[in-house]
C-alpha cells in the first residue's frame, strides 16, 4: 500500500482516479476479510460517492487537500451519522447514530473516503479483540495470532493493506498495543487536542482517538487533519495546530542537543528478552543520530495498571449506565416489568468482560470503598502525573517497550483476565498523565513477529515526538516489512 504522500501525487497528477481508488482498496479489503475479519461493516457506496466528489473537485481544476480521496478505515465506536455503530457489542447491535462524530465529520471535509467501520473488543475494553460480540480479528503477520486492542480492527487492517489509514482510541493502550503487535505506526495524541464529541463513551478522563499508519508522516498528517478546539467537547483544548507532517526530517537539526529518557521500571522482570534486546538496539540507533541519552526512573509507573482497573472501570460504570433499554439500542422482548426489562436487557447485551469492568467500577465506587479505592486510585493518579513532570524536567522524549511481549495465539488469555491485563503494562501510565505517545516498529522476534518501541512525549510535544519518531524510522528497515497473507 501506498504512502498518502504518494496517493496524493497520483492523484494530482491524474495518474489514477479517486474513484479507482476506492475500488481496489475496496477489492483488496473484501479479499482480505474472510481471513483477517477486520471490519464490521463496509461501506462501498458511500466510499464510492465520496471518491466521485474528489475528482469532480480535480477535473474543475481545484486543489485538494492531502487526504482528499484517500480510504480510511474508522474504529467502529466512533458516530457516523446514518451508518451503523455498534462498539463490538449486541447492546447496539442495531445503533445508527443521527449525528457524525467531530473526528469523521472532519475528515470528511478534509475528502478522506472512509471504506468502513473495524473490528474491536467490546466498548473497546480489551487488549485482543476477541472481545467483540461479532468476531475475533486476526493478526496479519500470523493468522492464529491477536492483533492487539481494543483497536485490532484498525491496526490489523492497516498492516494488512486493506487501508493506508485508520482511526482508533486509546483509553490504556488501545492504539499503541495493537500498532506495536501488527508492526504499524499507532498514535495516542495529549488529552484534549482531539475531540471526543461522538466516541461513544469508555472512561472519559482518559479516552483519546488517534491515527495509524504505514509510516510516520501518515500518522502525522491524519493527525493534523483531526486535531483541533471542538466547542462540543468541554474537555477539548483551545491550542494552535501546527502542521505535524513539515517538520518531519531525517535527523535532529536544527534541535542542537536532543535528551531521551530510558524508562528503568520498564525493563527487567516480565519483559521478553527479544523485546528488550530490540528496544535496546533501537536506542543505539538514536544515539548514533545524536541523541543524549540518559537512565531515568519514574518509581511510580509500576503503580499504573493497578491505578487503571480502578479509575476506568469506574467511569465505565458510570458511562454504561445508559444502555438501559429504553432509550436506544437492544432490548429483551421478554420482561414482566421495567426493572426486569432493565436486568435482563443488560445481562443479554454485554459481553463478559465488560460486565466484569462494570462490576468492579461499582463496587469501587459503592458507600465504604469509595474513599479505600476510587480516591486513593486519584492520587496514585497524581504521583504518577508528577512523575512524568520531573522526568521532563530532565528530557524532551521518554523511551520504554510498548508491550512487553510481541503478538500472544488467539484463546491463550481469554481465561486469564490478569494475564491479559498485563499486556497493557507500559501503556497505561501515559492515559493517566495526560501525554501524547506512540508506538514505532523496532524489530521482529525469531517468529517473525514485529516488536513495537513506544515513545511518550511532554504535554503538546506532538511535533517533537513525530520528529524523533520520523528520524528513526528513515534509519531503520522495520517499516518496509509488510505481512505475506
């Protein structure tokens, strides 16, 4: 698959239309479903309409934007007004928003033609993807393998070619663990510079949509296309967005003295050793482009993951509290009255992971065990905000594993919740402080399975995080690798 930097020139330059664009990726994509199960739905003709609009715009002489024309594949628990949005889960089973999301409605100004909704774990809560209530997408460097999650939909179709592009969110980790397992670029911006207007609900306080791509400049100009102030979304940021993709270069100049950190608690016990050795040797690389760098502990990271299953299950509770059955999506036929039609609505429409999030966020957050865990969880929360605040004191870029193994065989952790859970281990922090990272290729195993290395930049760092990212990723041969399916 094609750079967006070389579909647009295509274009451009008349080589190809926008129409037979989104014929071959839709070919490619329909291919390609019946062994990877990627996506939910696919939306043909409204991708089809779409690309008929850019060319018109192209044979009237006008200029179009960089996305203008290019496919896109959307995480399905975004909104996207008349076409269904299910979350992976029967609860909306037949859920057609009537409004678009900010990030898709932005797109579609931008001329992006979307080609459909993908694959992920139920209200995004997993790290596989096999907790959809549809199907278990597949990994596309190994078949039998998980792609990650909760956004394996996106991350799997991208690798696999069936789009240049796609959008996830990342609530823990959702983006970078699966960009990390099926050896994509996969971005999770600062909190607030996307909008979350129209993304359906997980925890609040830490759901964040960002971009996947191939390669870096494509995740860096999907990001300029979405972020941006949103007065529909309160939590979202009045900040200027300067263009992430024209400061990309192949070193660090004209940045005289560039200081990466080295995560400490992220290595040792747990971490496969082919991971490290990777991550290791990709530091080497970054040293000899010019960085300095330097060992830095956040003693608080460890705390993360046990932070996160209090804090999001939570707000979790709180947030799936409206799938009730009355207002929309499923509900029981079969009910003698409200409080059964509400029970039995509820125990048939979700899924068992997220009953167990649901159950835990309660009980968190239930008379007596408020103060013991809810807040307690919030100070943690604090520390390990503070903790990210020194090291920047001390460095532009932190450096850490993304995952602390490469891509685990479909049903080898589904009855292990801790053991699944543990997957999020080095993601997790970042959702909780606020930051902007993302996960790069920086290796494969002797499976042939590719190693993700993340980076985690200062609040609004984007553009200095891209850049590092972008500079390591022209030294280095892990991004021209694509699966054989």
């Amino acid at each position: 698959m094609a750079s967006i930097r070389e579909l647009h020139k295509q274009l451009i330059q008349k080589e190809r239309t926008a129409v037979e664009l989104a014929e071959s990726t839709l070919e490619s994509l329909q291919a390609l479903e019946p062994k990877l199960h990627s996506f939910l739905s696919v939306t043909a003709d409204q991708a089809l309409e779409q690309a008929r609009q850019v060319d018109a715009k192209i044979a009237a002489g006008e200029a179009i934007g960089m996305l203008a024309g290019i496919p896109i594949g959307i995480k399905d628990n975004m909104c996207t007004q008349g076409i269904r949005t299910t979350c992976g889960s029967r609860i909306l089973q037949n859920f057609v928003p009537p409004y678009e999301s900010t990030v898709t409605q932005r797109l579609k100004a931008a001329g992006a033609v979307m080609v459909g909704k993908t694959n992920l774990d139920e209200f995004a809560m997993g790290s596989s993807t096999e907790n959809s209530a549809y199907q278990v997408t597949a990994n596309p460097w190994d078949l039998e393998r998980v792609p990650g999650g909760s956004s394996g939909g996106s991350a799997a179709a991208v690798a696999a070619g069936q789009c240049p592009i796609a959008l996830g969110s990342d609530t823990g980790g959702s983006i970078r663990q699966p960009a990390s397992f099926c050896g994509v670029v996969g971005m999770k911006p600062t909190y607030g510079l996307v909008s979350r207007y129209g993304l359906v609900a997980y925890a609040s306080s830490l759901d964040q949509i960002g971009p996947f791509g191939r390669t870096v400049e494509d995740a860096a100009i999907l990001l300029g296309a979405i972020a941006g102030y949103d007065p529909k979304d309160s939590t979202s940021l009045k900040v200027d967005i300067p263009d992430y993709a024209s400061s990309l270069r192949p070193d660090f100049k004209p940045r005289s003295k560039l200081r990466i950190g080295i995560i400490k608690e992220t290595f040792g016990q747990g971490l496969d050793a082919v991971v490290e050795s990777a991550v290791t040797k990709a530091v080497e690389v970054l040293q000899s482009l010019g960085a300095e760098i330097q060992v830095i502990s956040c003693p608080q990271f460890r705390y993360g993951l046990p932070t996160y299953y209090i804090i999001a299950p939570s707000e979790a509770s709180a947030n799936l509290a409206r799938y009730d059955g009355v207002k929309y999506g499923y509900r029981v036929e079969e009910a003698d009255n409200l409080l059964t039609m509400y029970a039995k609505t509820r125990a048939q429409g979700f899924g068992a992971e997220v009953k167990r999030r649901i159950m835990i966020g309660t009980y968190a957050l239930s008379a007596g065990y408020y103060d013991a865990y809810y807040l307690k969880a919030q100070k943690v929360r604090t520390l390990i905000k503070r903790d990210f605040e020194s090291a920047f004191q001390q460095v532009d870029v932190l450096i850490c594993p993304t995952s602390p193994t490469t891509a685990f065989k479909a049903g080898e952790k589904t009855d292990d919740p801790l053991s699944m859970y543990l997957s999020d281990l080095m993601t997790i922090p970042v959702n909780l402080a606020g930051l902007p990272a993302l996960s790069i290729p920086c290796g494969f195993d002797e499976q042939g399975l590719p190693i993700g290395m993340q980076m985690i930049g200062n609040v609004l760092k984007e553009d200095v995080l891209l850049s590092v990212a972008y500079a390591y990723e022209q030294a280095t041969p892990w991004h021209t690798r694509t699966p054989t399916i």
